[in-house]
C-alpha cells in the first residue's frame, strides 16, 4: 500500500504501534522472567499495567477515529524481540544479564517514544479530537517515566 496523506501515515503509525504495545506485553514478561535481580525483575513487572492500560488508550483512538483496531507488524519490533531471543541463551552472568536486560527495556521505550512523538504530532496536524492526543500523551509520558527508571537502575549499577 502507498500511503499518500498524512492520514494514512497516522493510520498506518498507530497500528505499529499497537502491534508493538501488544508485543511489549510479552517482551516484559520475557525480560523480567530473564533478570538475575529481584530489582530489575520488579521494573519489568511493574510496567505490566501499564502496557495494558497503554493498549486500551490506543484502541478508545481507533473508536474515536472509527478505526478497526489492527496490528501492523515492523520489522524493528520483531528485531527488538530476536535480540531479546539471543540474550537469553548467550548471556549467563549475573550482571551481564540484568545489564541487557536494561538495555533491550530502554530500546523499546526509545522505540515506544518515537512512535509516540511521532503520532503526537501528525494528531495536532490531523485536527484530531483532543482526546486522542492526550491518550497519546499520556502513553508518552508512562514510556518516559519507563525508561527513566531503567536509567537509574543502570546509574546506581555504575556508582556501585
């Protein structure tokens, strides 16, 4: 499909992007599940609920845009998934782990954000509902709040 419009960009974005939230699901699961540490397993888990919440923002967007929420793989997510894949069977220090185990986290936030940022601005373009930024917004700011937590799990490690 060649997209043409801005719409369809942001169309085409949000169902990355609930695709990606869909595998984040998982992906935290496996990172938590794979952390050598209670402390990093506890930042994992603890961003379960909010993935889930995550996902039921993007699909009150899909309503309000009278969208059919559908995923749409991308090929960095799927390439996030098989780093995370590889990690587990190559890396068995203690350490190491929990130390990529972070790194593929602040990744996928990073990705998570870009996605957002991204939306954010083809939503303001767009004259979308202002309800529909701020779910976005709001997605934003708990991916941010994500990765600012693994950040200083990583700043702790290194001053230790």
């Amino acid at each position: 499909m060649s997209i043409t419009s801005k719409r369809e960009l942001f169309d085409r974005e949000l169902q990355k992007l609930y695709h990606a939230e869909i595998e984040i699901l998982d992906l935290h699961g496996d990172l938590a599940d794979a952390a050598a540490s209670d402390e990093v397993r506890t930042i994992f888990a603890g961003h379960e609920g909010d993935t889930v919440d995550q996902i039921d923002r993007i699909e009150e967007i899909f309503a309000v845009l009278d969208m059919e929420p559908r995923e749409q793989g991308s090929p960095i997510m799927e390439g996030l998934i098989a780093e995370k894949d590889q990690f587990v069977v190559e890396v068995e220090d203690d350490d190491l782990r929990d130390l990529d185990v972070i790194n593929i986290g602040m990744i996928n936030e990073r990705l998570e954000i870009t996605l957002l940022d991204r939306l954010i601005l083809l939503a303001n373009e767009l004259g979308f509902p202002e309800s529909t930024t701020m779910n976005l917004e709001e997605n934003r700011s708990e991916a941010q709040t994500a990765l600012e937590r693994m950040q200083e799990f990583l700043e702790y490690q290194h001053v230790s």
